[in-house]
C-alpha cells in the first residue's frame, strides 16, 4: 500500500508575496501563507532555475566525477558533473553540454533518473538526474574562473569516501545511492540514444 506523497491538510496557502532581492539567477522572496489551522506564518526561500547531474559510466566501470573547490565551505569536493539550466534550456541538453564542457565526454546513450530537491527548507531548486553511457573523451570547455579536476574513480572508492565523510556532496550521495539501485537491478533505467533525445526535444519527462 503506497502512503499518499500530497496529503491536502499539510498545504500552506499563500496570501502576499513579495521579492527580497534578485540576482543573476537566484531571488530571494518572502511569503505570507495560511498555515493548516487557519494561522499565518512568514515563509522566506529562493527561488533557482533548476540544474541537472550526470552520473557518467565508463565502459570499464569506472565512473567519471570531478574535484572542485567550493568557496562557501572554503573546501575542494568530488562530484559528479552538474549544473544549472540557461534559459529555456531542456534537461537533457543542459546534461549532455554540461558533460561534455567540464570533462570532454560525450556520450552515445542516455537516461533520465528522477530528481531531487536538495535544500527543501529554503528554496526550489530540481534537480535533474541523469546517467550516460557510450563515453567518448574529447576537449573541455570550462567557463571563465572555473577550475576543476576530472577524475576516473572505481564505484567501491566513491562508496568508501563516503563512509570515511570524504564524500559529502548530497546530489553525488543521491548519484551514487541510484547507481547502486540501478547497479543491483532493484532500479530500471530508460537507455536512448543521443540522437532519440535530440528529435524528441530532450524533454524527458
């Protein structure tokens, strides 16, 4: 029996709102809502464009991840390839030209896992997951100011630096944790190929 995901009693309804402060890509609101009993409450949260993430496979079963540093927590981190949508991006185009920007890859078959909201108390950022196979290594195009290192790690080595707190990056835990699924035939995936994709629009959903 599957217990219900959208219970209509939780719902907060929003009665003013108001933007904080606008960036380049992330806005900073705050919302008067109706609370369940009939109270009110301030609500203050970013909004973002959405991102994607790829989780690359090697044919010899490595799987490609990067090491960059993040200011924020004055720290480098593993990671698999990720980044935000332009405007009027598609997930799967954002996926294969952020793929093929930071690492060089590109791949011949792909699919779309799900998604995941990372910072659920504070903002609405989706963000697709993606898995790609079929890879093919050619040139980066990293942006301005961005440095990173691609690295080929084994899966074991992945799941061991995140049992030691060496990998701590939620998306990549929630990367790994579909990988294992996949990997243990517990999960499916839709493999199509690249050129199915682009004549579809790369939508995915």
């Amino acid at each position: 029996m599957r217990f219900d995901p959208q219970p209509d009693h939780l719902v907060e309804t929003p009665l003013r709102h108001e933007t904080l402060w606008q960036g380049s890509f992330l806005a900073l609101h705050r919302d008067e809502v109706r609370l369940p009993d009939g109270g009110q409450a301030r609500r203050v949260y970013l909004t973002h464009p959405g991102a994607v993430m790829v989780v690359p496979l090697l044919d010899d079963g490595r799987l490609v991840v990067e090491r960059q540093y993040r200011y924020p927590l004055r720290q480098a981190f593993v990671e698999f390839p990720a980044g935000k949508l332009d405007p009027d991006e598609g997930g799967w185009a954002c996926a294969v030209r952020e793929l093929r920007e930071e690492t060089g890859y590109q791949a011949t078959e792909w699919a779309r896992a799900g998604v995941l909201h990372p910072c659920i108390g504070y903002a609405n950022e989706v963000i697709e997951i993606w898995f790609a196979r079929g890879l093919r290594h050619g040139a980066r195009t990293l942006d301005e100011g961005e440095f990173l290192d691609v690295l080929a790690l084994q899966p074991q080595e992945l799941l061991e630096a995140a049992a030691r707190g060496e990998l701590t990056d939620g998306k990549t835990l929630v990367g790994l944790l579909w990988w294992q699924n996949v990997t243990d035939g517990r999960w499916r995936l839709q493999w199509r190929s690249a050129e199915a994709w682009a004549r579809d629009g790369g939508c995915g959903r």
